[in-house]
C-alpha cells in the first residue's frame, strides 16, 4: 500500500517527515503501553480505517466489519492496520492469544472475520486454523480473551467399495474414491493385515464412512464407521464403537479390538527394502551378519511414527544406527526406529510417547545405501521378527456394552452387504457379497507397486 504520492519533491519531504513521526510516535507509544498497565486495559481499539487488497469492508452493520482471505506475503500485523487497528493495539491483540494461536503462524488462504461495535470499534475477530476450527477472540474494555472452537458440520454416512488389481490406493484411485479413506482403511485393519504381502487380485473391500458438511457448503471425509476387506477369500470387519472410556475405537464382529499394543508398521511405507534375517549380506560392510529389523524404503522426510504407547529411553546418532529412537512398551516391549534424517519435536529421554504418534522422520544417516527406515522389536531382551510376532489385543466391548455393539453391528452389516464389489472396483450399489476366487500374490506380480 503506498502512503504517500511523489507528485513534487515538497511534498514527498512533508510525507516523510509525517511518516518519521508516526513512527516514533507508535514506538513511544508502544514502550508506555508495553510499561504501564493501566495503559494496556485502557488501550483504544480502533483508528482510522484502512482497507487493503485483501480486507473487504461488510456492507452490512450485523455482519463482520472486515472479512475475507489473507493474501500471500500478508502479516497479522499488516492485516490489522488495514482493519483499523493501531500498533500498540496489535501486539497487545498478538500477546494475549499467543497461548491458543500464534499468529506469526498466519497463513494464505485463512479466512477470517473482524467485528466492530456501534462506536467502530474492533470488539471481536475469528480466523479459521484449519477447515475444522478457529480462533475467537473477544476484546472488551481492554480484556483479550482467546478461544480455540470447531466449526458445526452435518454429517452424513456415504458407503463406497472397490476391487483391488494393483494396491489398495490403486483401487481407490480408480474408484474415484478419496484417497484419505485408503489411509484409514489401511491403519483400522494395519493389525491384522499386511497390505505389502498379504494382498491378492481380486480381494475387496467395502466401506461406510461419514462425509461432513461445514456451515459454508464445505465437504470433507469424515471417519470410517464400518468396513468390510475381503483377502484370500476371508472377510475382516471393522466396526467404530465407544469403548469403557467414551472414545471410540475399533472391534470386529465378535466385539474383540482391532488395535494391538504395535502397529504393524510404523510408516505407511512404499516397499521393504530388506526382511528380518539371522544372516544378511550388508551392503555398506560387505559381509554377512544378523539384521534384526524390516527395512522400509522411503523418501527422506516421511513422518515415522510409535508403533506404540510408551516412553524414549534413548535418542542419539552413532556410526551404524546414523539418529535413532529407542522406546519402551508394556510387557517387555522396546521397539527401535534407525537412521532417521532428525526427530520430532519433544522427542528426548523421558518423553512419553502415543501409538500413531510422529516421532521422526525417514533419513540415510549411519550406514545406508539409501533413504529407509530400519524398524526393530526386542522382546524380553531378544531381538524378534516384527512381521510375524503375535500382539495381545486392546480390550473387547465389556458384557455391559454387548447388547448396544451387536445392535450397532447387525445393522452396518446389512448395509455392507448391500453394497456390491464386483467387478467394476467404481461400483457402489446394492448386490450380491460373493467373494472373489483366490489370484496370485500382487507382491509376486508388482513387488514395487504394492503401498501401504
């Protein structure tokens, strides 16, 4: 935005003059506030108004004053001036919700409304944090409060299915269906099935899941609320339920949990590079040893997650392992994640740890080829076969709750069984539930194609 206009030469030297004084004025201004207190509660709200580009003033007196979309290169602080706010007012504004939202986090694209009393002066403002919440902030005689909140949304239950020839994404992808679903589906049954190895052409899957509507018209993918995956002829269900806790988790049809105290995997990872073994060939030292980890190949940066609840008990970088993540699980579990490009934040001895939580990223340091994560599990001091070791289960549906899941679960069966995954993997319509023959291995067929 241009202040001033260099018609002469005069008037370009009075502009300026003008402009040195406001600011020195705002930074006295500010250092009295920033001191003094009773200056902060009695600080004024409002200034002459000055609307950029991307602020549009509302027409209309019950509606915000301001809204619109913040424009690249656009600060908070720049945002706000053109909103009528003076610098002094901004930081206070800046300070007081640091604590639910950092606004030097502001980003293109966000949307936000600012509301003003009868006086004109700014008494609230909301700017979304994502397409599921924002920030309220409220200013009255002088107090900033901030609230984080979520958006009202509608939902509605969609169901989809989809034959795989490829890989489970592949199938989505030629579906039309949502790729986000594919990763739900995939983390829901990542206990019991292998989407690397276990796959074979012409299994199946079918899906109820939740498509959410916000105030604006906006549409987003909600959560899987029943699924059925059909491989090797033998069909797992997956059904959203509340547990003792009043969160929701997920059971199969006799009510037992699908989550086990590891994941499966702790990356969606593109292939295995290298198996669990008692004598490998290294690559990198030229001779045979042990190599007790998977390794799964995958670009440098992917997000690697605790397979498991538990604590660190060591992170660090030495010349083999490159960075790595050791933590500790119930029941004698520690699980190692190698050769990280660097570790998520708060990851430090001590540090308590959520299955399914980032705890680093995919990197080559140590002794690799090539950009992959080396994924181990020692159990009761031995190191053991992360693919092949059998997990005690979560807790089931207690016998209090039974009637209320197999009432809930009789009902999404009938619908699953409605929806017909035949031949054409984009069908969704009602038909018949046959379960396709038995093909050959996809890994066998397309090794590097098949992701997970």
């Amino acid at each position: 935005m241009s202040y001033f206009t260099a018609n002469l030469g005069k008037t370009m030297e009075n502009d300026k003059l003008k402009s040195i004084a406001l600011v020195v004025g705002s930074i006295v201004l500010l250092a009295l506030v920033a001191t003094n207190p009773s200056l902060q509660r009695n600080a004024i709200w409002h200034s002459a108004p000055s609307v950029g580009d991307s602020t549009v003033q509302a027409p209309s007196e019950k509606g915000p004053a301001y809204a619109g979309i913040i424009s690249r290169n656009m600060s908070f602080f720049d945002l706000m001036l053109n909103c009528g706010l003076d610098a002094p007012s901004i930081k206070l504004i800046e300070k007081a919700v640091r604590n639910v939202y950092d606004f030097r986090r502001i980003y293109p694209g966000q949307r936000y409304e600012v509301y003003a009393a009868d006086d004109g002066s700014i008494e609230s403002m909301q700017f979304s944090v994502d397409d599921e919440s924002y920030v309220d902030i409220n200013i009255k005689n002088g107090d900033i409060s901030a609230e984080k909140k979520d958006y009202d949304f509608t939902n509605q239950l969609r169901t989809a299915s989809g034959t795989i020839t490829s890989s489970l994404f592949g199938a989505m992808e030629q579906a039309g269906i949502p790729i986000e679903l594919g990763v739900q589906l995939s983390n829901i049954f990542a206990w019991d099935i292998d989407f690397f190895t276990e796959m074979r052409s012409g299994d199946f899957f079918k899906l109820i899941y939740e498509e959410k509507t916000r105030f604006d018209g906006m549409r987003k993918i909600g959560r899987i609320i029943s699924a059925e995956f059909s491989t090797q002829g033998r069909s797992h269900y997956a059904f959203l339920f509340k547990n003792e806790e009043g969160k929701p988790d997920y059971y199969d049809e006799k009510g037992k949990s699908l989550r086990k105290q590891l994941l499966r995997a702790p990356l969606t990872y593109s292939r295995i590079s290298s198996n669990f073994s008692r004598r490998r060939f290294h690559p990198v030292l030229h001779h045979y040893a042990p190599h007790y980890g998977i390794d799964y190949a995958a670009p440098i940066g992917t997000p690697v997650m605790a397979t498991g609840n538990g604590a660190v008990i060591e992170t660090g970088r030495n010349h083999a392992n490159g960075k790595y993540i050791k933590i500790r699980h119930t029941n004698s579990y520690i699980t190692y994640y190698l050769h990280l490009s660097r570790f998520a934040k708060g990851m430090a001895p001590g540090a308590r740890v959520q299955q399914g939580q980032v705890i680093g990223y995919v990197g080559m340091t140590g002794y690799a080829t090539g950009p992959h994560l080396d994924y181990r599990v020692m159990k009761g001091g031995k190191f053991v076969n992360p693919r092949s070791i059998s997990l005690p289960p979560a807790d089931p549906v207690t016998n209090a709750n039974m009637a209320s899941f197999i009432d809930m679960r009789d009902k999404h069966l009938a619908r699953l069984s409605s929806i017909h995954a035949g031949d054409d993997p984009a069908a969704i319509a009602s038909g018949g539930n046959g379960a396709p023959d038995k093909g050959p291995s996809i890994s066998e067929k397309t090794p590097s194609s098949v992701s997970h």
